[in-house]
C-alpha cells in the first residue's frame, strides 16, 4: 500500500517475480533521495563488476550465490547484507535462484 504519508508492503520477498531465466529487476519505491529496487536472478545468472556513483546496500532476501566486492569473495545467501561507498566495485553471481533488496542511498 502506498499513500502519500509511506509505502507499506508485508512480504518484500512476495514482490519479486523469480524468471525462469535472466535477471528480473523494479523499483518499487523512489522517495526522500532513497530508491528501493528489488532485483530476481535465476540460477547461473550474474551482474557483471560495475559501480554505483550512490552508496548502496544489498540486502539478499532467498537464495544463494557469490558476492566479489573491492577485490573481496563472499558467499551469500538469505539475510546477508552488503554496505557500499559511492563507485565501490561489486559483481554477483547466483549459485540457486535469487533474491536481493537493492537501496541506492543519497549522496552527501
């Protein structure tokens, strides 16, 4: 439910749209200079290493996979959590179908 006072969703993990192949991603709030995407791999798929001019957090809601930041292997599955600075590089690869909260942070 969204109304101009807050956005209110009871299962963020119930929004994502699992593809049987490919990566899924939607915005599903952009307000205050905070932007919510959440993004649905399937198995094998990956985000080639890339940065983001905004600090941002991942948040992996189900699934399992591998996360390479600055330089730095880390395995993820559900509940871990991820804090980037601006133009920190990142790539993920999907062991099992994924989920994962973006949130792209103001600057500043």
């Amino acid at each position: 439910m969204t109304t101009d006072a807050y956005t209110f969703l009871p299962d963020l993990l119930a929004e994502a749209d699992l593809p049987g192949r490919g990566i899924h991603s939607q915005t599903l709030s952009k307000a205050d200079g905070v932007e919510l995407v959440l993004f649905a791999m399937a198995a094998g798929e990956q985000l080639s290493e890339h940065t983001s001019a905004r600090p941002a957090i991942i948040h992996v809601l189900s699934g399992e996979g591998q996360l390479v930041v600055d330089g730095d292997e880390h395995r993820l599955e559900a509940g871990s959590w991820l804090r980037m600075a601006p133009r920190t590089a990142h790539a993920i690869v999907a062991g099992s179908p994924m989920v994962f909260a973006l949130y792209l942070l103001p600057t500043g």
